[in-house]
C-alpha cells in the first residue's frame, strides 16, 4: 500500500516533518539545539505511517473541532441559585432539556457555587454545557451514585463496585442508552456498556466488507444501500477459533501465535472488535471513511459494517469546576461512585477547561470515540482511576492534563492508577500531561495502538486488570517524550514489555516496585531510542507532528 494511496506523498510527508522538527528546536526546552534529535523511528514513520510496525498513525485522534455555539439558555432561568443551600442539579438539567428543544446550543452557568444533589445528564446533540471558567464557576456534588442510581455489580461476577470505572455526576450519553442502562443497574441485570447495547444485541448488518488492510481508508462493500455520507457506522470484527484477530493486535509472530488465550474469559467478551466511523464518501461500492482502519479486515474474522445505538455528538462541557463534597476514599473496587466527568457512546464530542475534585475517579471515556478531554485537571483527597479509557474506547485525545498530588494520604486499602486504557480501546492519545502521580495504567484486556506523548510523572501508581482479562499491551504502543522524576521504570520503558512498540526520549529509569511482567515469550520487536535523554527527540509531540501529517 502506497501512502499517495491515501493523499499523501513521501515529499509532502517528509516536508512536514522537516517543519515540525524546526518548529519544535525553535521553541526551545530543556534540551540545547545542538543535542536534539530526530530518531531513525521518525523517519521511518514518515515514510510508512499508516502501517509502521511499532508506531500507530494518531493524526486524527480526538473531536473533528471544538464548537462555540450560540448561547439559547442560561441556568437561572429554570432555578439555579448559587446560594450553597439550594439543589441546582434539576434547574440545570431543565436548562440542558430547553436547549435540546431549541436544536442544540450552550446553556451558560454564571459565575459562582451551584449546589447539585443530583448528577448532570449532557443526554442530546449539539448540546455545550459552559461555565465561567474552571476558577469561577463551581458545581458543589453532595452524593454519590449508588445513592443516586443504586448499586452497580460487576458482570463478571463478584462483589466488585462497577462505580470503580463506570458513570460520573457529569455524564455525557445519549439519553435513550442512558435510561436504558440505568434501568439494567436498578433491575441489577449487569449490562455491557457499549455501543451495541446491554446485551450486545442492538445492532444490524449494514453490508459484510471485502479484504482490506490496516491504513486503508477506502474499503469495498458488498451493498452500499444504507450507506451514505455523513453517517456513523459501526465496524464489527469477530476473531476465529485460532484467535488470530487478538495475535493480529498483538503484531502477530511466535509469541502471540504461543499464547494461551482460550481462558482469558474476560477477554474474550470484549470481542468482537467495535469500531465507530464516520462515511466521507459512497462511490458504487466503494466506500472511503473518516479514518484509517485500525486493524486488517479478513474474511475469517467476518467484517463487518453494522447498525448501533443511536450516538451522542456535537456536545460538550466546559469551564467549570466539579467539587464533590470530601469522604474518605473507598476501599479498592469498592467505590461508591463519587466519579467525575464521563463520554459514553459518544462521538466528536469534548470537554475543556473542567476541573474535578475529590472524586473517586476523574475523566472517564466508556466506549467514546473521537472525542476531546483538553485543559483538565484532577485533585483534591485522591483517586482510583484520575483517567480510565475503557470498553472499545477508540481515536479519543486528552491534551493539556494534570494530576495533582492527593491532599490527605492514601489509605492503606485504596489502589491508583493513572491514565488508564483497556479493553481492546485503540488509537488513544494522551498528550502534554503533568502526572504529579499516578503511572501509565493498561489495564490488561489487551488495548494496543495508543500513545502517550510529552508528559512528565512522578510514576508511583500501578497497573490494575484481572488475569483473565489477557495482555497488558498489545502492539503499537508508543511512549515518546517521557520524563520519569522518580525514576521508576515500572509501565514506562517499553522494549522489555509491550510487543511491537516504541519507547523513544525517556530519561534513565531503574527497575524497582515493579509488578508489570512482559505477556509474550521471545522477542519482542519493540524499540528504544534516545534512552537517557529528556526533551531531547524532535519531533517533541509525536501526535502534534502526526497532525502536521494530515493532508485529507
């Protein structure tokens, strides 16, 4: 496959990268001129970056654009009082219903402290809720939700509070899948969480594919009737008996083929692969999409362009600050759900300049895509999870993040992650962080393709996910630009761990406190470059080079 295949040439390529290379020397950092480099992986990326064995093409990670949309109601009208003492979370959500009669639009929430003993649904299109400022509007959450929604099992079984990774107090979900799954939780029939329903059994055949490889972005349809530009659809594809699909996201090669996946039961229901994408175009039986595929397409593993509970797009939140009255951290994976801001089964929509406090899990993606977490940040007593990216959440971005340092110490039976991904989520970036702790958190349940890029952490969080749930990394993930305070080598330093991956200007790092072990025997095919070194790569920001990249 030839990358003019796509609209793109080796010169237009390597022009821009020259041009982001120079940008980034000319901005400066704590690397002088003459020492920064650019490594033979960037150059080999250019040339390939579609199907680069260790780097994941993330040029078109997170919302298409952040909308400003017109102002159509402002919280005080429906019975917002910023007076500590009156319930705001029914006037707001009031406000929120109006503007989705409207069309869409922003609903404005002034200056001040708003009391809300209820959660915030952001349930329709096009829909921005808009505060002040993350430093002047404030939204004061007295409960949490097993008292708002009720108990929330796993399942998979066991006492495990499904609040330790699911819903928030401002939950960002297409209404009717929002009632539909909290009606599950009240009837406590433990749902699936994603875009095919609670059962995974929403959904119908749109028109199987023809053979295509990961990059493409033109594919061949067997009956493009129901296809037209413009709309979501969903990419469906099963694994074999052989699970050739999971070594396939692995990278393939001995170490896959040798792995033993038959019992990794947890695994194995997050398959089949669930990818939403937007039609550019229909041409015959052509079809071209709005991103690259993420994996091959192969006949044994019946792809698949499928129907999917209706999307959440176009929708926001923005500049304000959710604090939750402080309690005492729960037990691991006993959370009450004191969470904070979640997009599920949502699509190009984002969250920008929101801060949360005191929550038991920060900024959550559940089964979203192509969405945008920008200018957030997470505080206060301490977390779980500050950032979980879960249930096939996919091409998602969160830029410009902070995790501050807890504010009481961690009781004795609490875990932290960090930013977190899972459950076979692909093609996530995590960029331009300061992680004052937490660590790199896969959670098992094999997620591959994703980035983190120019973060500094002081890495004393672990990683979390149940045996059964399968490897910690599949391939393509890519760690560049990394400063490490602490020094601890732990989910930092790829080449001993992940497959097919790339760890490229992290400073000296040593092994200690470690629990992550490599899942696959042999030789990994994974690389290093620039060890030792901080702010020194050029590129500085693989996923902003990446975008210079773009020319469709």
């Amino acid at each position: 496959m030839s990358t003019a295949h796509h609209g793109m040439t080796r010169r237009t390529l390597l022009a821009g990268a020259t041009a982001v290379a120079a940008t980034a020397v000319a901005g400066g950092g704590t690397a002088h001129a003459s020492d920064v480099q650019a490594p033979s992986l960037w150059r080999e990326f250019t040339r390939t970056p579609f199907t680069h064995p260790q780097i994941p093409y993330v040029g078109r990670a997170g919302a298409a654009r952040i909308r400003r949309l017109p102002v159509v109601a402002d919280v005080r009208a429906y019975g917002a009082v910023a007076d500590g003492v009156t319930d705001c979370a029914p006037a707001i959500n009031r406000a929120i219903a109006a503007a989705a009669r409207a069309g869409g639009g922003t609903v404005t929430i002034p200056p001040g402290t708003f009391r809300i003993d209820g959660l915030i649904l952001i349930g329709y299109d096009n829909v921005v809720l808009r505060g002040a400022g993350s430093g002047r509007t404030t939204l004061y959450a007295t409960k949490n939700l097993t008292e708002l929604i009720g108990p929330y099992g796993s399942r998979y079984g066991g006492t495990k509070s499904a609040w330790s990774w699911a819903g928030g107090l401002i939950w960002l979900a297409p209404k009717p899948r929002w009632d539909s799954l909290t009606a599950a939780i009240r009837a406590q029939a433990w749902p699936f969480e994603g875009w095919t329903g609670n059962k995974r059994d929403e959904w119908e055949e749109l028109t199987p594919l023809a053979p295509a490889r990961q990059g493409d972005r033109t594919v061949t349809v067997t009956d493009p009737a129901r296809l037209r530009p413009g709309r979501l659809v969903l990419l469906r594809v099963a694994d074999d008996p052989a699970h050739t699909l999971l070594q396939h996201m692995s990278g393939g090669g001995p170490g896959p083929a040798s792995y033993y996946w038959e019992d990794k039961t947890k695994l194995l229901s997050y398959v089949p692969y669930e990818w939403p994408v937007r039609i550019v175009a229909v041409r015959g039986r052509r079809v071209t999409l709005e991103r690259p595929l993420p994996v091959d397409l192969r006949p044994e593993w019946n792809p698949l362009l499928t129907t999917h509970v209706r999307e959440l797009t176009g929708s926001g939140v923005e500049g304000l600050t959710l604090d939750v009255m402080e309690t005492p951290q729960s037990p691991h994976l006993l959370d009450k759900g004191y969470n904070g801001v979640v997009l599920q089964c949502a699509y190009d929509c984002w969250v920008d300049d929101v801060t949360v406090r005191n929550v038991d899990n920060g900024f959550g993606l559940v089964a979203a895509s192509a969405c945008t977490l920008r200018r957030t940040r997470v505080g206060g007593r301490g977390e779980h999870h500050p950032y979980f990216c879960r249930e096939g959440s996919h091409d998602n971005l969160i830029e410009d993040f902070t995790i501050e340092e807890r504010t009481v110490p961690a009781p004795s039976d609490t875990q932290l992650h960090g930013i977190n991904v899972e459950g076979l989520s692909s093609y996530n970036v995590w960029s331009r962080g300061d992680m004052r702790m937490g660590t790199f958190d896969s959670h098992r349940g094999l997620p591959f393709a994703n980035v983190r890029t120019d973060i500094t952490v002081d890495n004393n969080g672990r990683h979390g996910g149940d045996a059964n749930a399968g490897p910690l990394f599949g391939a393509r993930f890519t760690h560049w630009n990394v400063r490490v305070t602490n020094g601890r080598a732990g989910l930092m330093r790829l080449d001993g761990l992940a497959p097919y991956s790339a760890t490229v200007g992290l400073n000296t790092v040593t092994d200690f406190d470690q629990i992550d072990v490599p899942d696959f025997t042999g030789d990994l095919h994974s690389r290093l470059e620039l060890y030792g070194t901080w702010d020194a790569v050029r590129p500085r920001n693989l996923h902003a080079a990446q975008r210079q990249l773009r020319s469709c």
